[in-house]
C-alpha cells in the first residue's frame, strides 16, 4: 500500500502507528485542547476588533 497511514480499518489499528508513542486518548484531549483554544482565541479577537470599531 503506497500510504498505509491512509488505511486504517479500525481504530485499533491507529493505536500503534501514532507519532511520539502517543495512544488515541491523549491525541483526542490534546486535540480538544487545541480547538477549544483556538476557538477562544477567535472569540476574543473578533470581540477586541468590535470594541475598537470606530463609532459613528
């Protein structure tokens, strides 16, 4: 199989092929992690740019 990252047929067998000897659970939280921050970080610039709107 040309990319046998691409091939996985149970999650079982991505258990043993991550990077880092990380296993699915931590990449599920650090995922999480990743997103909820990135989504408060959307939120507080999107608020910082509506608070410095010039007022007409």
């Amino acid at each position: 199989m040309l990319f046998p990252l691409l091939g996985f047929s149970t999650a079982g067998d991505a258990a043993s092929g991550l990077l880092f000897g990380w296993d699915i659970a931590d990449l599920q939280k650090g995922a999480i992690v990743y997103l909820a921050l990135s989504s408060l970080a959307f939120v507080v610039v999107w608020v910082w740019g509506y608070v410095r709107r010039p007022k007409i």
